[in-house]
C-alpha cells in the first residue's frame, strides 16, 4: 500500500475502514507473543505525565506513543539529512518514516477520541548532522520498538488488534534489520535474538521508561 506523506507535516490520510483492512489478515503471526511475555505489573508513574488508560485502548495507546515518537524522529532525519548520507540511505530512512507516519496515524484513526494526545519529543542527545548518531538512534528505537510489540501482545483481547500488532511489528521488525546491517553488514539480528531463536521482549514499564528519554510529554501506565 502506497502512501504519499507530507515531508512537512508527516500527515497521511488515514480513515477509519483503511484501519480495518489493514488488520485484516491471520493472526497467526503474533501468537508466540502471549507465550513469551510473563504477566507482572507495568505501572509506570510520571507526575503530570499522559497515561494511555487501561485495557486494548491502553495498549493501542501506547503503541501510538511508540510510533508518535519514531514517526518525529525519522521526520526530523528526512528533513535534516546527515552529512554524507547517500542516496540509497535516503531511500531507505525515507521509506521507513513513510511506514511509520502510516503506523502513526492508524493508531490515531483507529482510537479516535480515545487517543492520547499528541506528544512532545526530546531529540537534544541526539545529532542529527552525524551518521553514527542518527543510525544509532534509529537502532535504539527500532529495536525498542519490536521488544514494546513483543512484550504487550499478551495484554491484547480483541483479535483484531492482535492481528494489526502481528502485522505492524513484523514491519518493525525488518526496520530494525536493516538499521543494524546499515551500522554493521551482516548484524541484522545478532544482539536481538535469544539462545531460541526468538526476538526479544520488554515490559511496558522498561519500555516507557526509556521512551519517556525522548519526550518531553512524558507517558505513564497506571492500570497495567
């Protein structure tokens, strides 16, 4: 499915039933997520912070956090390039914020006025001007991003979200690859795999505390 982005303003538009379509295959592809995530507490507290509520909508939103904030960070790369960036990069970080920006805005789309506001980034350690940040950085998220996917997709009751988070963490998950063999060839999956093959996973908690580094609006999870 081809998207034009607005390199601006990152918007895409996004409706409603493109939302259902998109989630509307097997969830088959998911299912070892509930088998690799152990139930524990993912309360994480923030004083005057966004939490993402409770239930599927707490996990959609939190999932929409994660992909505001990739979605701002692969923006902000389009728009300031890295001195020395080639053209084949800027092919494939362009279409990586393309595919995030979608991500983005179906989970806006799909939650309504339930979605959590738009949220703030926090990119000052990050610099956007040096490959080896900006690639650096691109790693951090993209693999925090499939360890978030990895470790809620047990807290997900309706098998249509499940089946949306199958899909979307298995685009996720080849952003990763290709960031790593970016930085290294051949690392695609050396450092996320476990001595069974499988990818790994975090908890919310773990996961928000880190992404809370790059937000100036932070995000909590109270009911989880």
């Amino acid at each position: 499915m081809k998207t034009d982005i607005n390199p601006i303003t990152g918007s895409a538009n996004m409706a409603r039933r493109s939302f259902l379509r998109y989630a509307g295959a097997s969830a088959a592809a998911v299912a070892v997520m509930g088998a690799a995530a152990s139930c524990k507490k993912e309360r994480v507290t923030v004083a005057g912070a966004t939490d993402i509520g409770s239930g599927d909508i707490g996990i959609l939103n939190y999932a929409y956090a994660l992909e505001q904030l990739e979605a701002a960070f692969y923006l902000q790369v389009a728009a300031t390039p890295y001195s020395g960036i080639t053209a084949i990069e800027t092919a494939y970080l362009t279409d990586i914020r393309d595919h995030e920006v979608l991500h983005r805005d179906f989970f806006k789309a799909a939650l309504g006025s339930k979605a959590i506001m738009a949220l703030t980034t926090d990119f000052s350690s990050i610099n956007f001007s040096s490959r080896a940040s900006v690639l650096g950085a691109a790693k951090l998220l993209e693999d925090t991003g499939v360890q978030a996917y990895d470790g809620a997709g047990y807290l997900i009751k309706d098998a249509t979200y499940l089946t949306l988070a199958g899909k979307i963490v298995s685009v996720e998950a080849r952003h990763a690859a290709l960031i790593s063999n970016l930085i290294s060839p051949g690392s695609f999956a050396s450092d996320q795999l476990d001595s069974n093959g499988l990818n790994k996973h975090a908890s919310i908690k773990d996961i928000l505390s880190a992404a809370n580094g790059f937000l100036k609006t932070k995000v909590t999870a109270n009911s989880f």
